[in-house]
C-alpha cells in the first residue's frame, strides 16, 4: 500500500505540472513500475540515499529551502528503529516549519512512524484482506486496506480496495 501511495501523489502532482523529488532512502524505487501507474519521470528529482536516513534528512531540509518542489516525499522504507532514534526531533519539528507557508507538500513514508508528534497530518495504512480471482491457481486481483487518518488527535478510518 505504501507504495501504491507513493506512486499516486507522485502521479498526481506531476501531471499537474508539478516539480517533485523523491528522496529514497532504501534505494527501492521502481521508475519503471512508477511511470506505468503514471509519474511523469521528467518532473521527478529521484535522489539515492544509499540506504542512509540521515542523508534523506539533509537533503530534504536543502531541497526545502531551495523551493520550486510541489510535492518532497522521503522514503525511508523499513528503516531500522536507530536510524530513526539518532535523528533529533527538531529536525523533523524544522523541516515540518520550512514547508509550512509554502505550497510543497512533504510526505514521509514509512513501516514506522517517525516524528508523529510533530505530524500535521497522519495516515496508517494496513491490508486488510486480498481479493482472489478464478479457482486454483488463483490470480490476485487486488487487496483491501483499511486506513487510520489522524489529525489533531481525531481518528477516522476507512476502507478501500486497490485493484491491479
């Protein structure tokens, strides 16, 4: 689903015209996969972290201050808990000011929720259950996730169904 997240808001903004960097922390992104689900790869920073959650930081904070982005997404992927420990909470509380007053979108995205306290705006994405197609062998079809948006400590959830 994280994925599938990520490759929308990327579509999304790049066909709007819109600058967007992507800062992959896990070296995991997939242009090909992403220009099927329709990213516009000429409106695409995609910057390799080399696995480094710390250097996605950095550069999150220059391509901030720099401006011209409609959308920075940080992938940190499955970061391990330490990477996320050694980042001090300030810099998440200052990369969330930078982008504040402006019209960038910052995206985080991640099997753990780092900084939560400092979130504008949270969403937790589960699958919930897979939709099979035919009788053995069975073709997936899709999956169900249920999401949890939290803002301002106010929970809703909801459910839907991403189709391949």
């Amino acid at each position: 689903g994280r994925t599938s997240l990520l490759h929308s808001l990327l579509a999304t903004a790049s066909s709007g015209q819109e600058f967007c960097t992507l800062l992959d922390a896990s070296d995991t992104f997939d242009p090909t996969s992403a220009a099927a689900a329709g990213v516009r790869l000429s409106q695409l920073l995609w910057v390799r972290c080399g696995g480094n959650v710390e250097h996605a930081l950095k550069a999150a904070d220059m391509l901030s201050h720099a401006g011209g982005f409609g959308l920075i997404a940080i992938d940190l992927g499955d970061a391990p808990e330490n990477a996320f420990r050694r980042i001090p909470l300030v810099a998440w509380f200052r990369l969330r000011h930078t982008v504040e007053n402006t019209r960038t979108a910052l995206i985080v995205l991640s099997s753990r929720i780092p900084a939560n306290s400092c979130s504008a705006l949270k969403i937790e994405l589960n699958r919930a259950t897979g939709r099979w197609l035919g009788q053995s062998p069975y073709l997936l079809e899709g999956f169900e996730v249920a999401a949890r948006r939290i803002r301002n400590h106010r929970v809703q959830n909801r459910r839907f169904t991403i189709l391949r």
